[in-house]
C-alpha cells in the first residue's frame, strides 16, 4: 500500500515513468526441497513471485527459462502460482526460453501468455519418464540375501532388488499415463489453437528446436528478452531483476538459532556421499538434451 502511494506520488511529480518488467529467472532442475543446488521448487520460488507481481507500475512480468525439467507437482504448482498470480494482478506474463525449456521447463513456460525462444532452444519433452537399475543378479554373486518385509502387496512395487513383475510395471505406466494426461491438458488449456501439429507427435516426448516448436504451436515466435519487450514498450522499458533475498548478517556466518546452519559447510564432509550422487544425477538431467 505504502509503495502505490509512493507510486502514485512520484508520478504526479515528476510524470509517468518508463514501462517497468519485472524479470524472474528459471534456471535449474525441477525438485522438491534442496535435492540439487540449483533446483527449482514453489518454496523457493514463492516470494520471488510475490515481489515480481507487487512492484507498482509493473507493464509485464518476464520469465527466463532454462530448466530441463524434473517433479512434475513442482512444476504445476509454479505455473499454477504464476497463473494465479497474473489474473489477481491484472499482469501479462512473457516466457523467454534459453537453452533449454523441456518437460516440467515447458511446462513453467506454459505460465506465459506468450513464448518466446531461441532458433537453437531446445523445446518439448511433453511426456513423463521413469528410470532406475535392477540389482538381483549383483546381490546374487555377492552372496547377499534381500530381506523385505511389506504391509501391503504393492509397497515394494519395482524393488530394485527383487525381479521386475510385469503387473508392477504395468501399474507405473498407468501412473505415467495419468501424469502425461495432466500434462496435455495444460498445454492444450494454455496453447489452445495456436497448436499447429499433429497431437500424436507434439504428445509423444519428442524435442523441437526452437524454430520447429514455433511450426508446431509450442511457441509463438523466436525471440529475445530484450528485443521483444523492447518493441512492445518502447525502448526506454525498465527491467528489474528479481532475486531471492539476501540472507541476514547469522546466516552468512552460518548460524542459526540451534549452532551452526545445516548448508553453512561446517558438516559438509558428513554429507558428501549424497551430495556427489545429487550432483550426477542433475547432470544427468541437462546431458539428456545435449547440454
């Protein structure tokens, strides 16, 4: 409130200032809680959204995307957010895909009213994958014997160390194909008919560059941030980048109220195991598209 009325009084000074865009930076795989460094989830991202929609004399919000994907609960929920966001606001939302903009990323683009990209961006991915090892012939000639317990038939579905049940993959892909609905249905809400391709081939999980994806629908046009907003409101349009806050004067010591705080790296060596599995496995998420 006290910042409209700053607003306002400041207009009524010195006149109407330049269109300002708020710009919301989406780099990073898709996941709950801080699974990798630089992932992407609706708690993390809450307040940065809730800055970005609140700034007074706000013409647009920007979103940079360039995210290969991952959960697809993390995913809905950032463009539900954004979304919601927009239509409280009143505010048109632009999506500028970078390198990549596949899977839950295409999805976060969705949250545009427009989508723009590189001719070289990587697009697409509308499907779900799942993927994991079989370890029974390994325990095997280890000479290592799999004791599991279960309350209930299917809580060990795809146990990675008892053999694969058909009916137990038969189950996943009925999960899958529920996701991949849910899936199809946003983009067929938010794409509407300005989808241009066969649906069989847009669904199947294929990729697109970012010249293709602008034949197949997926986008509206090839573009970057700066120019396109540029034209749309004048050369003198103001870009704020918004970021996640910066921590207090305890944190940057890597204290909390209970000692020292977990992410300060006083017990990162406790924590190295997981932390280089979590780090192959998000660079596994990049290298599916090249990257």
């Amino acid at each position: 409130m006290i910042a409209k009325t700053f607003h306002k009084l400041r207009c009524a000074i010195f006149g109407d200032p330049p269109p300002l865009v708020a710009v919301v930076r989406l780099y990073g795989v898709i996941a709950p809680g801080k699974r990798f460094r630089s992932g992407l989830n609706l708690a993390s991202l809450a307040g940065q959204l809730e800055r970005a929609f609140s700034m007074p004399g706000l013409a647009a919000v920007a979103l940079q995307i360039n995210s290969p994907g991952g959960s697809p609960v993390q995913s809905a929920l950032i463009t539900k957010r954004i979304r919601d966001l927009a239509r409280e606001k009143h505010v048109p939302v632009l999506a500028f895909a970078e390198d990549v903009a596949a899977s839950g990323g295409y999805m976060l683009a969705l949250a545009g009213d427009e989508i723009y990209a590189n001719e070289s961006s990587i697009i697409g991915s509308i499907g779900v994958v799942s993927s994991g090892f079989g370890f029974t012939e390994a325990i095997k000639k280890l000479g290592i014997e799999r004791r599991l317990y279960t309350a209930g038939e299917s809580k060990a579905m795809l146990d990675a160390f008892q053999d694969e049940k058909a009916e137990d993959v038969e189950r996943l892909k009925a999960i899958q194909g529920d996701i991949h609905e849910h899936f199809k249905s946003l983009v067929r809400e938010r794409r509407g008919k300005r989808l241009k391709g066969l649906r069989t081939h847009i669904f199947s999980g294929d990729v697109f560059t970012g010249t293709d994806a602008v034949k197949q629908g997926l986008i509206d046009d090839i573009g970057d941030m700066r120019s396109v907003l540029r034209d749309r409101f004048g050369k003198k349009v103001r870009f704020r980048l918004v970021g996640e806050k910066k921590p207090r004067f305890g944190s940057l010591l890597g204290l909390r109220r209970g000692g020292f705080d977990e992410g300060s790296g006083f017990d990162g060596m406790a924590d190295l195991p997981g932390g280089l599995l979590s780090a192959i496995e998000e660079r596994l998420f990049w290298n599916r598209f090249g990257l």
